[in-house]
C-alpha cells in the first residue's frame, strides 16, 4: 500500500469507529464493550498509518495523547504504572533547563557587548508582560462572576482540611525569593527566575571584562548552548513516549467521568482561556504582523508537551528552539522567553484570579469589587516563577486562602479536576512566551523569517509566469 492511500485508511477507521460509539451512546443499536474498544484501537492503528506517512515528531506526540487515554481509560492499572515514564522524561527535560538558560543567556548579552539593548529588552518585555496578564487577569475575574460556577456549593459532609498549611507570603518574601543565594541550590530546587537573575548579572560582568579575558567563556557560552539544543532534539524522540504515559496516567487515576464532576467550573475556565488566546492573543499577533499559519505550526509541539505534561518547563527547550526556526535571534530568544516563564504566565494569572473567587463563592464569602481586585493584585505578584513546576498554583491558592481568612476545603474541589484545569492553563502559558518573543523582536526591529515565511509560493508563481509568457 502507498504511504499517500494511510491517510485515508486513518480517516475510514476512525470514522467506524466514531458511528459506533454514536449509535451505542444514542442507544440507536446495543454494542458490546469488546466490539466498541476493538473499533478504537482499530481508529489508533488507522492512526499510527497516519503518522508513518507523516514522519513528525508533533504527529506522533498528538497520536500518543490518543493512545494513553484509550490505555489509561480500557486498562487503568496499567496505565497509572505507566507514570514512571512521564517522570523519566520530566527529568531528562530538567536536567536541560539550567544549562541551556545559563548558556544562551550568557552568550546572548556577552556576545554582543550591547548592554543597552540588554536593557532596553528589559523594560519592553516587563511593560508587555505585565499588560497581558493584567488583561488576563480581569478576564478570569469576569469569567467566573459571570459563570458563578462556586455559588451553592455545600460544605462536603466530614470534610477535614488536611491539605498542606502554607504561610502568607509577604511582599519581602516575594522580592527575596527573586534572587539567587546559591546557584546549585537554585539549579537543584528548579528555581527558574533566580536562574534567569544569575545569567544576567553573569552575562553582564563578562561583557565588562577585557576582550582577552571575555572570549574564552563567551565560546564556551556558545558551544554549551549548541550542545544543549542537540541533547534537547535527542530527549525529544522519547517525548511520545512520555507524553502518551503521562496522559494515560491522567486517564487511568481520574477516568473520563472525571469531564462531568465540576463542568461548570472545568468550562468556565476553558471559555476565558479560549476568550483570551482569540481576544488578546491573536490581535496582538495580527497587529504586529506574525505569520499565523507558521506560529501555529512552529509551537504545535512545544504546547502539545505542554498540555500532557502539565509544566511549561518541560516545553521550555523545544519552544525556544521553534522561536529561532521562525526568525527570532537566539539572543531576544534567550531573554525573553525565560523571563517569561517568571513574569508573563497568562494561564496561571487568569486560573488563579477565576480560582480565588470560585473559592470565595463556594464559601459563602460576599466580596465587593474592590476585595476582588486586591485579591488579583496580590495573586499576580504571588505567581511569578511558577510556571517550570506542575501544579505549583495550588500551593499559590493555599498561600491566598490563608492570606485573606478563606475556608481550605473549596480548594479540595479544584483538587479533584486541577489536572485537567493545568492541561490548558499551561499551554496558554507556552502560547503567551511564544508570542512575546516575536512581540519582542518586532520592537527591537530584529524579526527576520525565512523566505518561506513571507514567500511560500514564490516559485510556482514564476512557474505560472514563465508558462504564461511561452503561451
């Protein structure tokens, strides 16, 4: 069989399969289990045909999202022992993060000896960011006063706050969490922000020094960074593998009923994060002049490692790699998108405003606007550098609840769907990095896509216009 005809054998197997499970769920005709989960393993077969023709490594991630959940759905047990898996990649993933910020940002602001673009870099990327997830934020506060997903929730009978009591965070918390008091301690803990610190003031003193004294680490930088990349392209032949399990695990702990308990609140999320990414996301993209198409196409991986892992550290390396591919220098790449992951986390922020007020409702709580407001304020602040460890923003919530006198136990509700919550507000995180790096270059006048990019039928149009002119 030609490899151009398994596209259509995909389509015919997964359309079977689709029937069957509609005329069984409609009860148009009785079909037995066996048959209904012959028919999709039938549709998943169709689709590794699928992805042999296509040969993509995003293809193959996506196939395996399929493949976990009808694992961790038919074969549960299996399937949450498959976690092991998902946690051999996250690793290999980390062991990825230090080195590559370090090098590229180093080599990003020594190489070039510009500190006043350094700088200049600095406050374009706060000011962008901060506008953002300001913007965010007052999305998830409409969304969740407009849903009142929390209103009417009764306290569960015999419930026992046993969750993890968390301090309040004071402001001089926040600020000293910023900077790095040992860098292996910062490395070792995944301390993303105080990493980005340390490459800064590092790059920045190596800029300083005498030419003689500077190139030498300044190579070293550049080979470091060209070496990490290369370990990244080979941990990523694992990531089907890893994604699939982490999925299946989901699956297989949760089950699909999960969707049902908490809808209204699973949806109310979703919808604000749809809002934003069509509402915000995409004007800006527009505005500025971003080849859509070939966005999408460049960041399909990083936010599909996103979306199964739940940690946008896990896309860190495959995002900044795609950002370059597109036409970002590697030295805007290298700023930006790591102090991203710390100060332009869109999902989070607008999770975290729509998560503190459905706990406020569910509690009872009558807050007027203005509480609200403080509320979101302290969350934004309370949020930064989060966005490297998976569900870090339940430890934000615990940290909020005990700031403002809430009750803990709405946050056990959360608790029971905050995976599939995480899914999405992660990969929104990605998404918002991504575009602020292009956001970013387009400011510093240095966004340069390949010729395909602005040209992609160029040659077949001077094909046209040769046969036209032989006519």
């Amino acid at each position: 069989m030609k490899f151009k005809n398994l596209g259509i054998v995909a389509m015919i197997a997964i359309l079977f399969s689709s029937i069957m499970a509609f005329m069984d769920h409609y009860l148009i005709i009785e079909i037995p289990d066996t048959v209904l989960m012959f028919s999709r393993w039938l549709a998943i077969a169709g689709l590794f045909l699928y992805g042999f023709q296509k040969k993509s490594l995003t293809t193959w991630i996506l196939i395996s999202m399929v493949v976990g959940a009808e694992i961790g759905h038919d074969f549960p047990e299996i399937g949450m022992k498959l976690q092991v898996l998902s946690k051999v990649f996250l690793k290999m993933i980390k062991t990825i993060i230090a080195p590559l910020l370090f090098a590229t940002l180093v080599y990003g602001i020594a190489g070039h000896s510009d500190l006043k673009q350094v700088g200049r870099m600095g406050w374009k990327s706060i000011l962008y960011f901060e506008a953002v997830t300001t913007i965010a934020l007052f999305i998830g506060l409409a969304a969740i006063n407009i849903s009142k997903a929390g209103m009417g929730i009764k306290v569960p009978v015999g419930v026992h706050e046993e969750l993890e009591k968390v301090a309040p965070q004071t402001l001089n918390d926040i600020i000293l969490h910023i900077f790095p008091e040992n860098i292996a301690k910062s490395i070792a803990e995944g301390q993303v922000l105080q990493i980005v610190i340390f490459s800064i003031v590092f790059g920045i003193a190596l800029a300083m020094v005498r030419e003689d004294k500077r190139q030498p680490l300044l190579k070293a930088a550049e080979s470091l960074s060209e070496v990490m990349f290369k370990f990244t392209n080979l941990v990523m032949y694992f990531a089907p593998i890893g994604v699939g399990a982490a999925i299946a695990y989901t699956v297989g702990h949760m089950g699909l009923g999960i969707l049902i308990n908490l809808f209204q609140l699973l949806m109310t999320l979703y919808v604000a994060l749809f809002a934003f990414l069509l509402g915000v996301l995409l004007p800006i993209a527009l505005i500025i002049g971003v080849p859509v198409k070939k966005f999408l196409q460049a960041i399909a991986g990083p936010v599909s490692i996103a979306f199964a892992t739940t940690s946008s550290e896990a896309a860190l390396p495959r995002a900044m790699e795609a950002m370059e591919r597109i036409g970002v220098p590697r030295k805007i790449v290298a700023f930006v998108m790591p102090t991203g992951y710390s100060f332009n986390l869109d999902g989070t922020t607008l999770y975290l405003s729509l998560a503190a007020i459905f706990v406020a409702q569910a509690a009872g709580m009558q807050m007027t606007f203005g509480q609200q407001l403080l509320i979101v304020f302290t969350l934004m602040l309370t949020s930064k550098g989060v966005a490297g460890v998976p569900r870090a923003s339940l430890v934000i919530l615990l940290g909020t609840a005990a700031s403002f006198g809430m009750p803990v136990w709405p946050i056990f509700i959360i608790l029971g769907i905050d995976e599939l919550m995480d899914m999405a507000r992660t990969s929104v995180n990605v998404i918002g990095n991504c575009l602020a790096t292009v956001v970013i270059a387009k400011w510093e006048g240095e966004f340069n896509p390949p010729a395909e990019l602005e040209a992609p039928d160029e040659k077949r149009i001077h094909a046209i216009e040769n046969q036209s002119d032989k006519h």
